[in-house]
C-alpha cells in the first residue's frame, strides 16, 4: 500500500471525530496540508467545513470532492448526561448492556486521551438518546467517547478501521490533493464537512447558501462525494435492480459509482439534463478497467444536499463498501469497520483521472448511446415526490439553522450563559418553524400573538436555565 496513504490512514484512525466536534480532526487536516507544502494550494474554513482548493492553468470546469470528517459517537457534557449522535444502534447497546458495561474512551474536546471508561445506563428520552458512564476522573464537558475497539488493523488486503467511515475515504482526498501536482490544468476544490451523520446539516448549510468561499456553486459544476458505506437495499431497490438487469451491490464487488441515495435521485431537479459526473466516472472506470460497481442503492450522503437545493446537476457519490458499518458487529458486538484496500486505491485513480478530465473539459459527448442510470431512474420517477423532497429540504434547512450557532463554537454543550442564549434561541427558533407548519400556520403573515408565544417559550427556556449556571462569587 502507498506508505503516504497508510500514514494517512492511521492518523485519521486515532483522532477522535464526534458530530460537533470537529476541531482535532479539522487540525489535523490542516496540519497535513500545511506539512505537505502543495503548490497553488488556498485553504478556508467556516462553521460548515474547511475547503482545499488547487487552481492553476487553465482549466475547463470546476469539479468538487466532497468528504465529511465524523463518525457516529457520544458527546459528552458529564459523566451523568451524554447524547449519542449518529445511528448507533439503540437496540444493540441496551442488548449490549443488559450484559456487561461498554468499554469507551474518552477524548477531551481538542482530542487529547483522558481516560477509559464504561457506559452504565442508556435511554431514548423525547427521542434523544441518553446515555451515562461510569468514569474514574471527571469529565469535562464537551468530551469525545467512542467505542474501546482498534483503531486500525491492516491484514491481506483489508483494512480494520474504527471510523473508516469517513476517515478511509478522507485519506484518499488528502492524497488527492498531496498528489496534485501532476495536474497542469486544473480547478479542483475538496470539501472536508464537519457534521454528516447528523441529517447532513453541514452539507445542508453549503447547499443552501450555493458557494464555497471559493464562489459559486453553478450548473456546470461536478460534485463527487466520497463515503465508506453500507451497500444492503430495500426491496423498491430490488425490484428495480431487476427490470434494468442490474447487479445487486456487494461488498467484495469493487468501488460503487452511486447515482442515488434512497429514495432521491442526484440531480433530480434536472430532469432533461444528463448527469456528467456520472458518465465521466463511469467511462474512466470502464476505459481504464478498474474494479467497479454501477447499480442502484440506497443509504443516505452529503449528495443529497446538494440535490435538495437546485444547483447542480452532475453529482454522483463514490462509495467504499464498508463491512460492519458504523461498529455494528453481525451479533451487535462493538468492532471496527471493514473495508478493502484496493477499493482505496482504486477511488484515486478514478479520481485523479476525472481531475484531469475535467479540466480539460473532456466528457463523453453522445449520451443517447449510453447507459444512463440516472436518466432511467427520473423516467421511472424513483423515490420521493417533489412536494416531499421540498418538505425534506425545509425540514433539512430548520435542523441546520438550529445546529449552526454549535457548529460555529464546535460544540454541542453550552458552558456560559452566552452560549446557551446563542445555542438554543435558533433552535427555539426552529421548533417553533416546525410546529407552525405542522398546523398550517406558515401560509399566513406571523402575527403578534404567534410572536408574543414565541417570545414567551424562549425566556421562559432561558430564566430555566440560568438557575443550572453558577452564581459570581459575593463580593464584600
């Protein structure tokens, strides 16, 4: 394996990444760039990602690779209160419990170690997922806890992981850029979101803004999203998978060139134009002959954000079939995440081919002699209406508006009054959007008492609040 890759790999692997708390993972990034010296290179970083971006020559098109930074884990404000972010599996960790404690470790915000510990209870209350540990030293609010397995493991050709999902793939879009100066033409921007396994609100905040600080997001744009995922489908997918006479996806069956996630096709509010990215990385694939997959799936990525908002239509997502998937074992036992080193190497090559490509603005130009998966799916008008992918996107739009002023501190626990204020007035906010709509509110102007009610939920949330902080000392 590429030695460079592999020390990639393991750095990533031993850097804790729960949702909101993005710094150490972030750092280190940056860190990685900073050491690698990459000509052309422009970095910037806002409470949604840290955007790379190499520009020199030339180039026909702007193509973006797109890979978020967490992984499905515990955030912790005390040893009695955690919240499990991501799917986690509810049912395996009571099952889990019901037997023994679950070992974890513990990280401080910045990802420093702190100490290994035990999740002691768990509960789902008003749908948020409870959880509490048995710690030896205190623990500081706003730590990370993952679950106690290896970080990483390499042995014939496949790669043990802890959080594969999404490191494995993030390494590839490091090296991408490492490796960047073998491109003479070129216009590429690599986008390292922070929070994914929370509704995609980070990739929903870029979506709906349609830019980077880098410009525009724009009709001519190619959107590549990296994940490391699960490849099971439902039986809609089955069904359909068999009238195109297409494989079902397997784990062992080679990189997936994704063109869907469940239920919502990429692109799909173009309905008349061809998807681009789809038929550049297919055609590099097939040309070139590497080890592939193209059929329909299902799961849920940062493509979909960017399908939600009408802003492109050349997105497709590379998927790394990853075994045991977020830990989850084949008897729910807590394991590292599966995945093969080929299909590592194999996503670069695709990559570094459809960098090139694009610049030079080199497509396949005649798609009526083409397979389309895409264009077969819109004709069958797979998955969600439009007036449920609009609800879908409006709901999305209020999740990421009430997560952003956490996103902007990289945190999910308030520790001042300041930040309770700040963290929860867009999420008042937002549950109050939410709650509107539901009762049909929304097709009228807000009226003063809708304000007045409002007003009142907040501060009354607040002045609960603040008995929770502590008082200044008493001065004499």
């Amino acid at each position: 394996m590429n030695a460079n890759l592999l020390d990639l790999l393991h750095r990533i692997a031993n850097t804790p990444n729960a949702p909101y708390l993005y710094s150490a993972s972030r750092d280190l990034i940056k860190q990685i760039l900073a050491n690698a010296k990459i000509p052309d290179l422009s970095v910037e970083q806002d409470e949604f990602a840290f955007y790379a971006r190499i520009k020199r020559g030339n180039p026909k098109k702007q193509l973006i690779v797109i890979t978020h930074i967490d992984h499905p884990s515990i955030v912790l404000k005390n040893s009695k209160y955690g919240i499990a972010f991501g799917s986690v599996g509810y049912e395996r960790i009571s099952q889990n419990l019901a037997l023994s404690p679950i070992p974890i470790k513990i990280y401080d915000s910045a990802g420093n170690f702190q100490q290994l510990a035990h999740v002691h209870h768990f509960a789902v209350k008003g749908g948020t997922p409870i959880v509490s540990i048995h710690a030896s030293k205190p623990v500081l609010s706003n730590s990370h806890a993952v679950w106690d397995v290896s970080p990483i493991e390499q042995n014939n050709g496949v790669i043990k992981m802890q959080n594969a999902d999404n490191g494995a793939v993030t390494a590839v879009a490091l090296q991408l850029l490492i490796d960047s100066t073998e491109f003479n033409d070129v216009d590429l921007q690599v986008i390292f979101v922070y929070v994914e396994e929370v509704h995609q609100i980070a990739s929903t905040g870029i979506a709906a803004r349609g830019s980077t600080p880098f410009g525009q997001i724009d009709k001519e744009t190619i959107i590549i999203n990296l994940e490391a995922m699960e490849v099971e489908i439902s039986d809609i997918e089955k069904g359909l998978i068999q009238e195109l006479n297409l494989p079902c996806p397997k784990y062992d069956g080679g990189v997936l060139i994704k063109v869907n996630d469940g239920q919502l096709v990429y692109g799909y509010q173009f309905p008349e134009i061809e998807n681009q990215a789809e038929l550049l990385v297919k055609h590099i694939a097939e040309t070139e002959n590497i080890n592939h997959q193209y059929t329909i799936s299902t799961g849920s990525t940062d493509a979909k954000s960017f399908s939600l908002f009408p802003l492109t239509p050349h997105i497709i997502t590379l998927a790394v079939p990853c075994k045991w998937k977020h830990n989850y074992g084949a008897k729910g036992e807590f394991i590292p995440e599966e995945i093969y080193e080929r299909d590592l190497h194999n996503t670069l090559a695709v990559l570094k081919l459809a960098v090139n490509k694009a610049s030079k603005a080199s497509f396949i130009s005649s798609p009526k002699t083409l397979f389309s998966l895409s264009h077969e799916l819109k004709k069958r008008n797979y998955g969600l209406s439009s007036k449920q992918a609009d609800e879908l996107r409006n709901q999305r739009f209020r999740l990421m508006k009430a997560a952003q002023p956490r996103l902007k501190r990289a945190k999910y626990f308030d520790t001042t009054v300041s930040e309770f204020l700040e963290f929860n007035y867009w999420r008042v906010v937002s549950k109050f959007t939410s709650l509107k709509a539901k009762s049909g509110l929304t097709k009228r102007a807000v009226d003063g008492g809708d304000s007045a009610r409002f007003s009142s939920v907040f501060w009354l949330r607040v002045f609960s609040a603040l008995k929770h902080f502590p008082r200044p000392p008493h001065r004499h």
